[in-house]
C-alpha cells in the first residue's frame, strides 16, 4: 500500500532563510511521482513542484526544489528566501495507479515570520 | 479558462438528506476526481474518472456515487447524509497525457451534515 508521511506538524521559519519540509513514502510501484501542493488558509490547494520516480535530476520550480533521495524514499521540500506570503500547510502527495490516484500525507503548518 | 469550479461552496444537511455536489472544468481534462479533506489529515480519494462513462472507487467510496456523462462534468452525490460526511470535498482534473501528472484542484465544497 502507498504512504506518505509528514513527520512535522509545525515550522517556523525568519523571513528570508530557507526551509526544508520532511516528506518519506512507502510504495512498491516502481513508477510513481511525488507532488507538493500548497494550501494557504484561503483553502485552495495550490500545485507547486512534481518529481517522476525515474527523473534523474531534482526538481526545481524557482523557490521550490524538491529533493529526492529514491533509496531513502524521501522528497523532501527546500524553500529558498522565505517569504511571509509562503505561511501555509504544505502537503505532500504520491501519484500511483496510473497517476490517476493521489495519497496525500497530513500535512505541515509553516509559519514565516519576521 | 474557468479552471476546475465547484458548487456550491457551503452547504449544510440535516443527517439523512441527499445531495449532489456539482464539478465542472473547461480544460478538456479526461481525468477527473473527488477528494475530501478532513482535519489533521491529508486529503482522501472517493472517486475518480479517466473519460466520459468510465468511473471507479478511491479509497473512501462508502456513502458516494459519482457519474460521468460528459468530458466536463464529474458530479458527487451524497445519498443519505451522515455527520461522517462532515468535510470540505474538492473536485481535481488532469490532462490524460502521459507525462502530464499534475492535477488542478477546484475551490472545494464546505458540507456540514447535523
């Protein structure tokens, strides 16, 4: 069965540094992809960065890259230069079954401040 | 483009009553589907659509029914309202393309059920 995990509930984070967000999943589908979406609290779930299972390089969608360790099974989110306008939770998902189905995790809260 | 659009996006139901929850995108996407997002959890598939008249089960189908007969249509029905059901719902598509992965989400639906 496919997993996400999102270990941390919470983070906070100064305005202008960077911030890694912890993603680990489980599946045993050897083509998947891994996705981070955006939910500000105006609730909209907004699409950030995606990551095939057999791309070699990491993603990268200006702030946002996504750092992929495949033995690790980690996709892990770097925002870089935070921004207060980036306070949000941060889910992160896997696509699997023909990348019609998405299993997301819970979430992390991020809270930048000054 | 309108994107993917929902209605509508409150609603409340006294346990027992039925309801359809209307989705609709202008992308020509072919794959279409239903996710509920409860808190302190990630969102959940109920159902999901590759193509006009082609439909399936997610992983929390129970108390659903979905129907597909147009490309740009993917309404939810709720049967018989439970508090169980007590959830926002978003309505996402994708472009059928291999390759394509990403998946747009509509505002969502706020259903309380008393």
């Amino acid at each position: 069965a496919q997993k996400i995990t999102q270990t941390q509930p919470g983070m906070f984070v100064q305005e202008k540094e960077a911030v890694t967000l912890d993603c680990t999943y489980d599946t045993s589908d050897q083509s998947y992809g891994l996705f981070w979406y955006k939910q500000p609290s105006s609730g909209e779930m907004i699409f950030l960065i995606y990551q095939g299972s057999y791309d070699e390089q990491n993603a990268t969608e200006g702030r946002y890259s996504l750092n992929f360790q495949k033995a690790r099974k980690s996709a892990n989110l770097v925002i870089s230069a935070s921004q207060l306008g980036d306070s949000a939770m941060y889910f992160c998902a896997m696509r699997f079954g023909g990348g019609n189905k998405l299993t997301f995790g819970t979430g992390t809260q991020l809270k930048v401040e000054l | 483009n309108a994107g993917v659009t929902q209605t509508p996006k409150f609603q409340v139901l006294k346990t027992g009553q039925s309801m359809t929850l209307q989705c609709a995108q202008d992308m020509n996407h072919e794959y279409m589907s239903w996710y509920r997002q409860d808190p302190g959890m990630g969102l959940r598939l109920i159902h999901y659509s590759v193509g006009a008249g082609i439909t399936d089960q997610g992983e929390v189908p129970n108390g659903y029914n979905v129907s597909r007969s147009t490309t740009e249509d993917f309404p939810l029905r709720l049967l018989s309202a439970a508090p169980s059901q007590t959830s926002v719902y978003f309505c996402a598509s994708r472009l059928g393309l291999a390759g394509h992965y990403e998946q747009y989400f509509g505002p969502g639906t706020r259903l309380t059920v008393t």
